[in-house]
C-alpha cells in the first residue's frame, strides 16, 4: 500500500503537471520566451546572473520546504489518510501551485516586483499594508507553532537537542571554513557533512534532558541571540547543512516508501468531524485548509516566488517547472509523511499503551498522539519504522529516527530566529504610523532589541502556555489568508493585465477566501471559547489576533470586488 | 625642503613678514620659493611683480609664485563640469549641460582647490627648494585648508574599509561558486583589478604625504599678530584650532609695534604665553616707509628650526 | 545505455553541487550587493541628507563606479518592496 500510493503520487503529480500544469502556462499565463525577464534585463554578471533552471528550482525548494509540510499532515490523520491525502493532492495541484506560479509569473512580469506591490498596484494601496499585519502575525504564531513542536520533541527524544547543539557547533566551523578560511568548497562541504554525521551519532551518544519550560527558556535566548549575530557566522553554514540534510532525508525518504511494500494499518476516513483542534469537533471542511497549509498550499511562498525567485528566473518557460514544480515536490514531501503515519503510526501508538484503534479513530487520534508521540515525533518515529521495514534496515533505527528528526528540528530551528529577524523589520513598518505623532515610543518600539523581543516573546510565550492544537490552526488562518489574498491578487494580474481566462485562478481564489473565511470565524466561535476558559492568556492573544484578521479579511474583499473592473491606470 | 607657513588675521602683515623671511633666506645663498596663497595677493605688491601660477625668478635665489583660489577654483569645477558632460552627452544635444555650472557653488570647492594646488607644489618642488615660504589667507579659510587633509583621510580610511569588506565578500562568492561562476563580466575580487580601491589607495597616498609634510618636523606654522586686542582674540583662536590639528607652531610675530604699544604688546604677549607657553614671540618694530621694497625690514626674522 | 545512465548521474551529481554552492553563497551575495549600495549611498551623502565625504572624493570615483550606480539605482526603486525580498533571503517556511 505505500508503494502503491506513493508512485501514484509520483504518477498523479507528473501527469497533472504536464496537463493542467501546461495549460496554465500557454492559456493563462503565455509564457514567452521572448519576454525579457528581470534577470535578464538587468544582467550584470555579478549579481543579476539568472539561474539555470535546476539550480533555481534547487533553491526556491529549500525555501519553502520546512517543518510545516511534516506537521500538517500528521494532524490531518484525524480525518484519515484519504481525506488527508485528497487535500494534499488536490488542493496542491489546483490550489496552491497555482498560487505559487502565478505570484511568480506575475512578478516577472512586474520587474521582479513582490506580489506585495502587485496587490497594491492592482488592487488598493491598502492591500499592501495588510501584508505586513499579516506576515507579523504569521511570525508570531510560528514561533508559537514550531516552539511547541520543538519543545515536545526536545522532551520526547532528547539525543535531537543534544545532536543540534552539536550541528551548530558543525555549523559555526563550517562558517568559518567557507567565509573566513575560504577552503576550498568542496573540501569544506566534506568536513561540513562529516561534522553533521557525527553530530547525529554524538546526539545518540549524549542526550540532553530538560524539562520542557527550560527549553523554552534557551529557545527564547538563542532566538534573540541568533538573530543578533552576523550572517555568515551561524545562519548561512546552518542553512547550507540544513539543504544537504533536507535532500537526503527526502531521498531515503522516497526509497523507503517504495520500497517498504507495508499495508496502511491508519483508516481510510474517520469521520467528517473528528477530535481535533482545541479537543472539538473539527469539521473537515472548512478546517482542513487550517491543519495542513504548507503541503498543498502557503502564503508565504507567494512572497519567497515573488520576493528573490522572480529576480533569479533566466527565461519565462522555466517558471513553470520552479513555481508549478516546486510546489509539487513539497506536497509529495507531505504524501510520504501520510505514508509513513498511515502505515506505521497505529502500532507505535499502540505499543506506547495507547488505547487507539481503527474503530476509535476520530475520537482517540489527536489525544493519543498528542500524548504518545506528539506531532513531529509520530513522523520521526514512523519514518524510522518505514526505513527500517526496507533493505536500508542496515541503518540502526535511533539513528534514522535522530536523522528525521533533525530534519525537522534543523527547519524548526532555523525558522525561529529567520523570523525574528523578519520581524523586527515588519514590526518597524507596522509601527511606522506612530512616528509622527509619538516619536518616543516609536523609538522605543523599534529600538533593534525590543522589536526582537517583543515577536519571540509573544511567540515563545504562546508556545509555552498554549494548546498545541490550537497555535497550529491560528499559524494556518494567517498563512491562509495570505495566500486567499495573494490568489486574488493573481486573478486579478490575470484578468487586468493579461486579458486571459481568470477563471483559472478567480474560482479557486474565491473559494479560498470563502473556506478561509469560515474557517475563522469556525475557529473564533468554536473552538477559541473553550480555549480563553481553560487558559485566558493564549486564549484571548489568539482571539484579538484572529478577530484582527477577520476584519482584515472583510476590508480586503471588499476592497477587491470594488477594484476588480476598474481600468488599468 | 623645509616650509613656512604665515599665518593671520587679515592685514596683520603675513605678506610682509614672508616676503622678508624669503628675502633674507635667499640673501644667505637658500634656494627660496616664496608662494601666495592670500586672494588679497599682497606678495607681489611687495615684490612689485605681477605674480602668477607659473613661478617667476627674482632674484639668484628666489622664485615667487601666487595661487589664485578662485581660478583654482574655477579650473576644477571646469574639470568636473566636463566629466559630468561626458557621462551625460546627450544633455549637450538640448543645450541643458550648462546647468552643471552650479558645481561652482559647491560648497568646499575653494579650499578643495586650494589644497589640490598646495599638494602640487609640495610634490613637484620639494628637490628644486631648500625653502618655501608661504603667505595664507585669513584665518578662517586657512584652517579649513589645514583640516581637510585630516578629514579626507578618515573619510578615505572608511569607504577603504566598506571596499575591502565588499572585495572579501566577492572573493568568498567567487571561492564558493567556484566553476560555475558566471560568463561574461568578471566578478572583481583582487585589489590589484578593482580600480576603485586603486583610486582610494591613491587619493590616499596623496593626502597622507601632505598631512605628514603638514605635521612633520619640516613645517612651521607661524602665527602674525599686532598689539591690539582683535588680534589677541583671532591669534588664541587660531592656536587652539592649530594645535587642535597636529600642526607644528614655530614662532609667533608681534608685528608693527612702535613705542606707544609697550604696555598693551606686554599684556598680548602674556595671555598668549599663558595658554601655549613654549611660544618664542619675536617683535618687529612699525616701519614708515614699507612703500619701497617692503621685503627689505631691517630685522632679522629667525624661526627656531631654521 | 549503460553511458546514457552514466551521464544522467554525473549531471545530477553536478546539478545538486552547483545547486548547493549558490544555496551556500546566496546571503553573501545579496550581502555585498548592500554594502556595495552603502558605499554609493556614502559618497551621494548629501544626496540623501547624511553627513558626506568631501565632493571630490565623489567625484574622483563617479567614473569608476557604473555597477555601483546601478545597484544604486536598483535598490532606491525597490526599497520599499522589500518584506517578500526578506521572506525569500531568509527562506522563512
């Protein structure tokens, strides 16, 4: 059953990818190489060098490929693997590569301009500032969101803490290696991969054990420290082994579930409505768009595609492959984690005494898991199990289940101070309507220490006090809502300027917006009052964040459909 | 080569006391260039010659010669003027390339000019002279000529410093991208390729041997006075800005006494002592009939490096 | 055949060593090309109202400087489009 539903996948992927995939390109967005695109118009050989089409398609992937696409998908087993698996696909092909493609087209289009600025330029000026509202809250919530997944883990499998701090040790020689030294790159790469192998082994040697609040302490600390520091000294290095460690575990990963010929012990579907967010009944529809963003669809990759991507694409034909592609590969990364829980998760549970059957499915999945092993560890460990069920069972199970999991932690980690440092800067935009009448708190607002603080203290703080089950869906309706925005925005790119079929894009943006949309307010009035009774803080942070957004939603669409005929200036 | 600098409140009598010491230097076999660099241009009225930028003999000795600041001035803004004229042709085509002429007004422009024509001597004639004599504008603009080598060199010190950074981080590119470094443009990492920080190294070479003639055992700064209270004020004024600026103070003139300023020349010579108490103050007595051959005092002036 | 696979695999193995060394250059990339706007942003000082060098340095370098200038030009243009710039430079996901 894993064989068969992963080269399925692989299958599904490449036929839609040359179907709809090429439509989109010669009916929607006409690609044309004989338009000239960013890079190749400011072609300097120095920095404007546009990037041969795998080399790109390398890049953008390892930059929207992190924790979240594990994640999700792990939660969405509450549905059952099918339900899961149909978001993924579907929701992928139709949704979110499209998303990704268009914010990418589009912004060749505009010069290598954002999607941010499309949206103002063709929508309202205030379309733009929304961005920034958003993409702090986004922040935000997945400091939350990936501190709480680091910290259960940490607790969990305390050889993961131990073998990172030793990565980052790795990672601090191989920055000096490459941009002190300057050895030669390949011999630095060695040392690099060879320093990250032992870090993996000394990891299993000398586990770290802490209890869960102190790990939240030091991930405050190396949060505010680690974006304080220097680029090439830790961020750069790190990110350069974290690549080599996502291609690999992909790699193996891929391997395994080919071929591991194992039957799915998890059910087919559960239940519309199982135990999921917040221990309420989540209803598939709309909530699923929540529970799984990165696998089959994310905002934030409107930003990287339009953000660097864009400046970097050597003719228009490639785009397809980058933005289209790119997005695929990241939700065939989620299809072998439903793989790997569908065919191994029950046992696991099971052999840690949980009371979890096939039958019991949508009530007992999100507790059990959350108690036995909690959201990445249920990966991590079903990953290991599915290496193991192969001829690559030559690897001792630890160490592959240290390696999942370092994969995980790596992009967990790594997102958490990228974001601070991103924060800062939105929240310096944010508050940039403060400047004229309140200069002093400006200043002290957007002195560079308060305005690290600040994000990863909200963050950390959600994710020390918060429901795991609620951050995770709160980290999605921002994401989401960025994405509806970015989708509309793209409909409308096509519609006003290039004067093709929008339907393409309007159809699924509208529909979007609408299931984004009810899934806020679904999530504020359902699942939040349980929450601000049990735990007021997280609860009512998450409320005034969400409430925010939803007015923001509204002033949003209101905006668009008023804007959507106007005359191009 | 050794230089003298008079300096002053206007009209205290620089060009006298140079055109003397130039004069006198010279009588004892010196070879002597006595230059101008007041745009009141009071040397060759002494001198009684038409000066100019091309230095002129005097006598067997002495060669005289007179910077004139706002031609200086002129001459590099017309420099400029044509770069930008060069960099943006076109403009010519609408006859709007004569708007670049408010590059005169440029703040800076005069004591940029004037320094760039100071280096130039002091380069080009330090083996043909034993001496150089120099007579300096007012106060104000001669320390603002005196500061801006210093300034020039930090400010060169720090984009030297962004450009290196800027090199390294190509090298590191470079190091890295290693074969698949693109076609085409070559990315310049090597300090030897990169003219702008060849251009920096100059530019600094260039000021860095002016300040150190500026500061260096072989200058005197010189500071003219009268036995009044105006000139007390300017004098203290120009000491502290001096020395605030690394340049050595040899000698100070008390210049055009006559018997009535006994009591108020004592009272100048001790509140200027009071501040900079290794002053060697020398008077020079009032002369009436400076009309004729006003380098002829009959003092002799004598500074303690000579 | 056997070439064929042979050749399919040192390309991929070349295509993931090239993918990696931009990977490993990308920060220290768009890191120079802001200081090398610094250094222009410097010497236009009183351009943008910040304390300046003496003009002549300018102008000493002005001919010198056409990348400089350019990256000058590019950065003023898009400086206020820069939080999707970010998101992709720090690859936040």
């Amino acid at each position: 059953m894993t064989t068969i539903i992963v080269v399925l996948g692989i299958v599904v992927y490449i036929v839609l990818f040359k179907t709809y995939g090429k439509r989109l390109e010669q009916n929607v967005v006409k690609a044309d190489n004989n338009n000239q695109t960013p890079s190749a118009r400011m072609y300097d050989g120095v920095d404007y060098v546009p990037a041969k089409a795998p080399v790109l398609f390398g890049h953008h992937f390892a930059s929207i490929a992190g924790a979240a696409p594990i994640i999700g998908p792990v939660l969405a087993m509450a549905w059952g693997w099918v339900p899961a698996l149909l978001w993924v696909w579907f929701g992928n092909i139709f949704i979110g590569a499209v998303h990704d493609y268009l914010a990418l087209m589009a912004s060749v289009r505009y010069d290598g301009k954002s999607v941010q600025f499309v949206a103002s330029d063709l929508i309202t000026k205030r379309t733009g500032t929304l961005f920034y509202w958003l993409v702090f809250f986004l922040l935000i919530l997945v400091i939350a969101a990936f501190g709480a997944v680091l910290g259960g883990m940490f607790v969990r499998t305390p050889e993961i803490p131990s073998a990172y701090l030793m990565k980052i040790i790795a990672a601090l020689i191989l920055g000096v290696l490459i941009y002190r030294v300057k050895m030669n790159f390949t011999l630095a790469t060695i040392i690099g991969i060879l320093m990250l192998a032992l870090a993996i082994w000394g990891g299993s040697v000398l586990p770290i054990k802490l209890s869960k609040n102190a790990w939240y302490i030091i991930m405050f600390f190396y949060i505010i420290i680690a974006s304080a520091i220097p680029v090439n000294v830790l961020l750069q290095p790190r990110d350069y082994l974290n690549s080599w460690l996502l291609y690999f575990g992909l790699f193996i990963g891929a391997l395994a579930a080919i071929f591991s010929f194992h039957g799915f012990s998890a059910p087919a579907f559960t239940s519309f409505s199982p135990i999921l967010s917040g221990g309420k009944p989540t209803p598939y529809f709309p909530a699923i768009v929540l529970i799984i963003a990165c696998g089959s669809l994310s905002g934030f990759h409107s930003l990287v595609a339009s953000g660097t991507t864009s400046k970097q694409l050597e003719k228009e034909s490639d785009g397809l492959t980058i933005g289209y592609g790119a997005m695929l590969t990241e939700g065939f990364l989620s299809t072998l984690v439903i793989v790997s829980v569908a065919g191994f998760g029950l046992q696991l549970m099971v052999s840690k005494g949980m009371n979890i059957t096939t039958a019991n499915w949508a009530t007992n999945y999100t507790g059990s898991m959350m108690k036995s092993l909690p959201k990445a560890a249920m990966f991590t460990a079903s990953y290991a199990q599915m290496v193991a069920a192969t001829w690559l069972n030559f690897i001792p199970t630890k160490i592959v289940q240290i390696i999942a999991g370092m994969w995980v932690a790596s992009f967990a980690m790594t997102t958490l101070d990228t974001t601070n440092r991103l924060g800062r800067y939105t929240f310096a935009e944010i508050m940039l309507p403060m400047k004229e009448k309140h200069e002093s708190a400006y200043n002290f607002f957007t002195n560079r220490w308060i305005a690290s603080i600040v994000p990863a203290f909200i963050g950390i703080y959600l994710a020390w006090s918060g429901n795991f089950t609620i951050l995770w869906p709160s980290f999605g309706t921002a994401n989401q809502l960025i994405a509806s925005i970015a989708l509309l925005t793209g409909a409308s790119w096509i519609a006003k300027r290039q004067g093709s079929k929008s339907r393409f894009a309007l159809i699924p943006a509208y529909l979007l917006w609408i299931t984004v949309t009810a899934a806020i307010i679904w999530f504020t009035a359902v699942v939040l009052p349980g929450t601000i009774k049990a735990n007021p803080v997280t609860g009512i942070t998450v409320l005034i964040i969400e409430i925010v957004m939803l007015i923001m939603s509204f002033v949003f669409i209101i905006d668009f459909i008023k804007h959507k005929d106007d005359a191009l200036a | 080569m050794k230089t003298v600098f008079f300096t002053g409140k206007g009209g205290v009598g620089k060009s006298t006391l140079s055109a003397t010491l130039a004069w006198q230097l010279a009588e004892k076999g010196f070879r002597v260039l006595a230059v101008s660099i007041d745009p009141a241009h009071n040397l060759g009225d002494i001198y009684g010659k038409k000066l100019s930028f091309k230095k002129k003999k005097f006598s067997e000795h002495l060669y005289l010669q007179e910077i004139n600041l706002e031609k200086a001035a002129d001459e590099y803004v017309k420099a400029n003027m044509n770069l930008m004229r060069e960099i943006y042709g076109y403009l010519q085509s609408f006859n709007m390339d004569k708007y670049f002429s408010i590059l005169k007004y440029s703040p800076g422009i005069e004591e940029y000019a004037a320094l760039t024509a100071l280096e130039k001597i002091l380069t080009s004639e330090r083996e043909n002279f034993d001496y150089i004599v120099f007579d300096t504008p007012p106060t104000g603009l001669t320390l603002h000529i005196f500061a801006l080598p210093g300034i020039t060199l930090s400010w060169l010190e720090r984009l030297i410093k962004i450009r290196q950074e800027i090199l390294k981080k190509r090298y590191t590119i470079h190091n890295i991208r290693g074969k698949y470094e693109a076609k085409g443009v070559p990315l310049v990492y090597d300090e030897k390729d990169d003219n702008v920080i060849k251009k920096l190294y100059e530019l600094q070479e260039r000021y860095s041997l002016v300040l150190s003639l500026l500061q260096g055992k072989n200058n005197a700064v010189s500071v003219v006075f009268n036995p009044d209270y105006l000139s007390l004020k300017e004098s203290q004024r120009l000491l502290t800005g001096l020395s605030d600026l690394g340049l050595p103070v040899q000698g100070a003139f008390n210049n055009k006494m006559t018997e009535k300023s006994g009591e108020i020349a004592e009272m100048v010579e001790e509140t200027l002592k009071k501040d900079h108490s290794s002053l060697t103050i020398q008077r020079v007595p009032y002369r009436a009939d400076s009309m004729q051959e006003g380098y002829k005092l009959p003092c002799d002036i004598t500074l303690p490096f000579l | 055949m056997s070439l064929q696979i042979f050749k399919t695999i040192k390309d991929f193995i070349s295509g993931m060593d090239y993918v990696h060394r931009e990977k490993a250059a990308s920060i220290t990339l768009w890191e120079e090309k802001e200081l090398e706007n610094i250094f222009t942003i410097l010497l236009m000082g009183s351009f943008s109202g910040i304390p300046a060098p003496p003009a002549f340095i300018a102008a000493e370098l002005f001919p010198l400087l056409t990348s400089e200038l350019k990256i000058f030009n590019e950065r003023a243009e898009n400086s206020f489009d820069t939080l999707a710039e970010m998101t992709g430079i720090l690859s936040i996901d």
